[in-house]
C-alpha cells in the first residue's frame, strides 16, 4: 500500500462521516505525507495542529476547488513535490 501511495503525483484523501470526528479527518493523512506523497484532503481546521496547510499538505472544501487544485499542481511539479517534501519532514 505504502509503495502505491509513493508511486501517486497527488493523493486525494477524503474522511468518511466517521472520521469526520477526529480532529484530522483519518490515518491516511499520515501515511500520504509520511511516504512523501503530496496530498489534498479534504479542510478541518483542527488539521491545523498537525500540519502547516499550503506547505505541508493541501486542503479543499468542495469538489470544485479539488479539480481546481488537482490541475493546479498537476502543472506545477516543483510546487508539489515541496509540499510533499515539507509534509513529510513534519509528519516524520
């Protein structure tokens, strides 16, 4: 799974209604960023504990914005690959 993840530009990652109770959302925010991959999840403010949002991870609040910014940094690799850099030193 971990190779899988590694292998991704962007991981989306999307809490279900359970987890939407957990101040990050699920554990797929820690294993994304502690492979390295660039992840957009979906926004809570509690997040904000664990990660610097914009240089660490990304967020999105609707799927406009995610298509949004999964074009963006889809064509602007080094962008991505820096947070994706960041989130990883953080989390680990």
């Amino acid at each position: 799974m971990y190779t899988a993840l590694r292998r991704g530009r962007v991981l989306v990652n999307g809490a279900i209604d359970l987890a939407s109770a957990s101040p990050t959302g699920n554990m797929r925010v820690f294993e994304g960023t502690g492979v390295g991959t660039f992840q957009l999840t979906n926004h809570t403010d509690a997040l904000r504990a664990y990660f610097e949002i914009g240089k660490e991870i990304e967020t999105y609040s609707s799927s406009e914005e995610l298509i949004e910014k999964i074009i963006y940094y889809l064509d602007h690799e080094d962008e991505r690959e820096a947070i994706a850099k960041r989130g990883q030193e953080r989390c680990l």
